[in-house]
C-alpha cells in the first residue's frame, strides 16, 4: 500500500494545477491521496514574519487533526506534497512524527529548510516574491535537496507565457513522477 497526502497553500488549493495533477499522478500510481485542508487562516500575511508563522501553527495543527487516525506504519510508500505554507507543514510534520516518507515541494519558503529534511525534491519559480530565491538555493544546496527553478515564474509556477506554463507544469509533474516512483 502506498500513501500521498497533499497539503495546500494559502490560495492555492487542491484543485489547482500543481496539486491536482500531483493528486492525479499519485492516484494513477497507485498511492492513496488524503487532501489536507486548512480553514480559518490569517490572510495578507506576505511579508508580516509574525501572521506567516501563525498561520504555519494553524496550519499544523489542523494537519495533525486531520491525520491523527492514519497509520503511517501500514503503508511501504509514504510520499507528502506541500504547496507553498503546505511545504513547511509537510518538513514540520515529517520531522515530528518521525515518518519514514518523501517530501515534494512545490514552491517552499525558507522556513521549509530548518527541519533537517533529507529526502525532499523542490520546485520554485525564479520570481518568486514570497521566497528570497538565494536564501532557498542555498538552503537546497546545503541540505542536499533537488531544487528546480523555473525561469520568470511566480508563486504559482507561471509566467506570462500561457504556452510555457504548460511546459513547465508538465515538467513538474514528470520529475514528480520520477521521484516517487
């Protein structure tokens, strides 16, 4: 049995590009998907250190609710998929429940690195405003961790270019594939 719980950003939920096509790749290699999902986040908070790492505390604590009954245990393959917040929540939660799984992330912050993560694949767009790219770069670097960074793309993995958008995203999505695999 294999498992892959995804955990959304603020504004960017599970039916959105990045997350729905993780969910269906998953589905499509036989994983389990769980859709994490938080409610009553502070909103506005780019920029505001003290709203981002409350809405972070919220966020897991809602995670660790959602998944209070999962038996991580009873799968061989346990992969999560984090989405922006959702990326700090994934490293967070792995590190302490010390679980045994991979860990995708799709635009991390910088807070995302301080958990000693290991096995950890990232996808960030070069224009980024909610991460300093350097900071991330570095921070992928040093823990070992694939970052893949996507030219001229925002928080949510586009650019203008509609056309390469679509490249981009089926890049994502392939080297998801091969990652947890």
């Amino acid at each position: 049995m294999k498992l892959a719980i995804l955990l959304p950003g603020i504004g960017y939920h599970k039916d959105k590009p990045l997350l729905y096509f993780a969910r269906k790749l998953a589905q499509s290699k036989g994983y389990e998907t769980i859709d994490v999902e938080y409610h009553d986040l502070p909103q506005k908070i780019k920029g505001d250190a003290a709203m981002m790492k409350k809405a972070a505390e919220i966020a897991i604590a809602q995670t660790c609710q959602q998944l209070a009954d999962v038996d991580f245990e009873a799968y061989e393959k346990v992969v999560f998929i984090g989405k922006s917040i959702g990326t700090v929540v994934v490293a967070k939660y792995v590190s302490d429940h010390n679980i045994k799984a991979k860990q995708v992330w799709y635009t991390p912050v910088e807070a995302t690195f301080t958990f000693g993560t290991e096995d950890a694949v990232a996808f960030i767009g070069g224009d980024d405003p909610w991460s300093e790219l350097s900071k991330v770069k570095a921070a992928a670097s040093a823990a070992g961790i694939s970052l893949t960074i996507y030219p001229a793309c925002n928080h949510s993995l586009e650019s203008a270019d509609v056309e390469k958008n679509l490249e981009f995203l089926q890049d994502v999505i392939h080297k998801t594939a091969e990652y947890i695999d």
